[in-house]
C-alpha cells in the first residue's frame, strides 16, 4: 500500500465513524505505522501535510450534511488536525536534536 493509499484509507475511516476518541486512536496507531516503517522525517511530514489537506477539505465537504452529522464530522476534523500538529512538532523537534 503506497502513502496516499494509506491516507485515503484514514480519511474514509474517519468519514465512517466520526468519533474523537477512535480518530485520536486511529492517528495515534498511524503515527506508529509511520516511525516503524523506515521512512525518512520528511516524508512522514509531507504525509502529515497532505492528510491535514484532506481533513480541511472534509470539513468543507462536512457542509453538504444534515446538521448533526456535519458537527460531528467537524468536531472529528479539528480533533484529528489537532494531533497531526502535535506529530509534526515531534518530528520537527526530532530534526532538530537527531540521535548520534
């Protein structure tokens, strides 16, 4: 599964079940996948970017529902866009005191 495939799978899932707390567990085990996988603190920060797009672009889309449905989607979004900055001040904080 590439990056985007693996992004359009969190966007759906939150979209399936727009709850604060699963979204904070979903992103928490996303976070997990990402540092174990290798890849570079550039890319996770591009992947963190591009996710936090999408979730502005959900919010927007969020308005095409009926009213309760379209709040909790937004409380989920902002949620979610709240722990990817915290994820990408880790990785920015990491970038800046790398282990020898």
């Amino acid at each position: 599964m590439t990056l985007d495939e693996y992004r359009t799978q969190i966007i759906e899932s939150l979209k399936a079940r727009p709850d604060i707390v699963g979204a904070r567990d979903l992103l928490a085990q996303t976070h997990l996948v990402l540092i174990n996988s290798g890849i570079s603190a550039r890319t996770q920060t591009t992947f963190w970017e591009s996710l936090n797009s999408d979730l502005e672009f959900l919010a927007e889309e969020s308005t095409l529902l009926e009213e309760h449905a379209a709040t909790a989607l937004r409380a989920v979004t902002a949620a979610a866009q709240a722990v990817i900055a915290q994820y990408q001040r880790l990785i920015a904080i990491a970038q800046q005191n790398p282990r020898p």
